[in-house]
C-alpha cells in the first residue's frame, strides 16, 4: 500500500527548481502509483504478482506500457530481446540518446514496485521535460527491460545482456521449470533468436544509463532519508568449499581422534559472519550446508558448503576473500581437516559514472533533501549489464523497512514525487553539461 501525498514548502520548491507548472510533479507522481497498480493486474498467478520473460504477461504489460510511452510523446518499438523502447529525439535526430528505465518483469509472489517503478518515472520525466527536449544536443530513450530477475530461465539481465551487447549463445539452451528452452519462448513469444543481435546499442549513440530504484534493503528508511545515490552495483563471488575429515562410528571414536568436517565447517560459517562484520561494505552468506555421509550415528567426514560474498569495491570484497581463506587453513589446521574451493562466480562491481553521481546528488539537492546518502547497491540491477556499454547512474528510493520480492513491499507516493523531482533535475544538469561542451 502506498501511503501519504508531500506537502509543505519542500513540494513548492522541487515544482519551482523545474519550472514546471503547479502540480505537475503531483500530477505524475498519481500516475506513478496507479500505474503500479494496474501493472500488478498482469499476473500468471493468482493472489499475487508474478511476471516473467516471454510470457503473455509480458506481451501484456509492453502493450499497456507502450500506450503510456506514446502518452508521453514518444515512438515506440519492442527490441528484438522484447525490451520495450520509447524514443524522443534531441535536436538532431542522429544525437545520442541518454537511457531511462528499469524493469518490467518479477519474480514470484512479488511486490508491484521492484523494477516497475523506476520505469513510469522514466515516463513521467520524459513527461515533464519532454517539450524542452527538442533543443537539447541529445535525444531520450526509455527502456523498459525484460528478465532482469532471471525468475524463468535461472539467468538474470537477459534483456540488458542484449541492449549491451552480450548475449551469451549459451544461453539458448536455458530450460525453464516445464522444459521450454529460452530459444523455444523467444520464437513462440514472436521474437526472432538470430536476431537478437539487433537489440545492441553502441556506446558512441548513448550519453548513459539513469535508473530509478527502490533499495530493496533498509539503509534509507533507517538513515530517515528518502533518496540516496548508488556509487557501485556490487558484485558477487561465489564458491562451493569441500571441508574433509573423516567419517567414523558415533560411538566408538573419542573426540581427540575425530576429524568431523561438520564442526570444522561450522566454525567457518561463524568465521564468514565475524569477518565479514568486521570489514567495510562486505557481506558474504553461507547459504547451503550438506554432510556427508549424513548418517545420525556417523561423525560427519566431509561438508560441502556455498560462499556468497559481495562489496563495494572488488578490492575490498576479495581481500576479505583472503582472510577467509586464512581463517581456514588455521581452523582445519587445528581439527586435521583439509578444506578447498570451487569458484562458481565471479562478476566485477559495477562503479557507477561520477558525473551520474553528481547530477543525482545535485538532484536531490535541487529538491530540498540537502546532503543526500551515498550507497551501494547490494543487489544485481539492469544498470550491471548496461554499465558494460555505458555510464550508468543510479537513484535509490527509501523502502520501507527493506522489503522487497515480498508482497509487502513498498514505497510512499511522498517519496516517488520527490525521486521525479530529482531524477527530472538530475536530467536537466546532464542537458546543460553536455550543452556546454
Ligand atoms: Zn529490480
């Protein structure tokens, strides 16, 4: 549920710093919400919210949401990974273009804001600034991606993977849950697979990437704030570790003969946890244990477990990795274990453009918030692919209590208006910068 309208100088003031007329950003903001609403009718599941690639939900949604880009002035064309695009050219119609947008698609049982949201304000900003456009040195693209969940086929950022360039063939051999591979979806969805190729943009026609987002994590609505900044999408590193000891009778074996690989790993997921708090913007997750041979009356001879771990900077996130492993050459050393690991993962984070950054905190600034946070983003997002192609920014929306692929999610309808008001802003100083040069 979406809660509270602004009011107050501060709404005055983000309206004044556009030039938009009284009640504009009001105006779109209303739209924002019930759009979200009618997006979250589109579902193949009853009772909640699921949307996934190539499905009729899909074909549905790019329908409905080309009727809003048109509303908002511009033509509009499905890509040939099924992005929806909307485009609104400069004053030279060859002039790059400066990307806006986010997702459509959902995971299952999901809330109505994750991706959806940062998409209709791609609209309304286009919406509001659209007449000043045309003299501007670049035009403005909406795109509306496809599978950034990777909720059917287990790949995430298909529909950015195309924009930027690398689709992976492997890919057209992903099955999804009832066997269909990606390769039957795209052509039975009208899509054609060797053509996909044509959904790649080339850096020199873009400016860059601004995307809208809700946190999907708690950081802003502890800090109080509405808006906050991304400076790096990061990126995981995962491993499956084998701890080995050796399994013997329950009974029989004293403990200062056992080498149980289960007590071993334990101590290593207590390791990941303490470590892991102890550095800077560094999470990692041991998300699955398995014993082996997994009998109640055996000591436990080997443990396989997973290791997610993520950060900020690459540089930091793998000098954690190095004292993890630290930690367990000395804990296996102690239990007579042996311990080795299995990179399954391994992705760059993605530093967002400074100049991005900027224009967002100038953004946020021009409406009245003041300083604005700084954060990373903790989870994957279109703006990780695009950000191979291009400069990519990103606005973070607070998310009340950080609530996310959850029915339960939110964001306030005070905070949409205020993200318009900042991503329109930080729009406009990127037409005044580039007019400069
Ligand atoms: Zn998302």
């Amino acid at each position: 549920m979406s809660t509270g309208t602004p009011t107050g100088p501060r709404a005055g003031s983000r309206t004044d710093g556009l030039g938009l007329p009284p009640g504009a950003l009001a105006a779109a903001t209303a739209r924002v919400m019930a759009r979200c609403d009618e997006l979250a009718r589109l579902s193949s599941m009853s009772g909640g919210i699921e949307r996934v690639y190539l499905s009729p939900e899909h074909a549905r949604a790019n329908r409905l949401a080309e009727r809003w880009l048109r509303e908002a002035g511009m033509a509009t064309a499905q890509d040939a990974a099924g992005n929806l695009v909307g485009h609104l050219p400069g004053r030279d119609p060859d002039a790059p273009v400066l990307l806006l947008g986010s997702h459509l698609d959902t995971v299952r049982d999901a809330g109505r804001y994750d991706g959806i949201v940062g998409v209709l304000m791609a609209v309304e900003v286009v919406r509001l600034l659209g007449p000043r456009v045309r003299t501007w040195p670049f035009g403005l693209d909406v795109v509306a991606f496809w599978d950034e969940e990777g909720a059917r086929f287990g790949k995430a950022l298909l529909g950015s993977s195309a924009l930027a360039g690398v689709w992976d063939p492997a890919w057209w051999d992903l099955r999804d849950a009832d066997g269909v591979s990606l390769r039957e979806a795209f052509t039975a969805f009208g899509l054609d697979p060797a053509r996909v190729g044509e959904a790649a943009r080339r850096p020199a026609d873009l400016v860059g990437y601004l995307e809208a987002h809700i946190e999907q994590g708690p950081e802003l609505d502890g800090a109080g704030e509405a808006l906050g900044v991304v400076t790096s999408i990061a990126a995981a590193r995962r491993w499956e570790i084998a701890v080995v000891g050796e399994a013997r009778h329950a009974g029989g074996t004293p403990y200062d003969r056992r080498r149980d690989a289960l007590v071993g790993a334990s101590e290593a997921v207590l390791a990941v946890e303490r470590i892991c708090r102890e550095e800077h913007h560094v999470v990692g997750t041991v998300g699955r244990l398995e014993a082996f041979p997994g009998a109640v009356n055996v000591v436990p001879g080997e443990v396989r477990l997973t290791l997610d771990l993520r950060g900020e900077l690459d540089e930091t996130r793998d000098a954690t990795w190095a004292r993890i492993g630290g930690e367990l050459d000395a804990l296996t050393g102690r239990r007579g274990l042996t311990w080795s690991a299995t990179a399954v993962h391994d992705a760059p984070a993605v530093r967002c453009g400074p100049l991005f950054q900027d224009v967002l905190h100038a953004g946020i600034a021009a409406g009245g918030q003041g300083e604005s946070p700084a954060l990373f983003s903790r989870a994957g997002h279109d703006a990780m692919a695009v950000g191979r192609l291009t400069d990519v920014g990103m606005l973070f929306l607070r998310n009340p209590d950080g609530i996310s692929h959850h029915p339960d999610e939110d964001v306030s309808a005070a905070d949409v208006e205020r993200g318009l008001g900042a991503l329109a802003a930080a729009v406009l100083h990127l037409a005044h910068e580039r007019s400069l040069v």
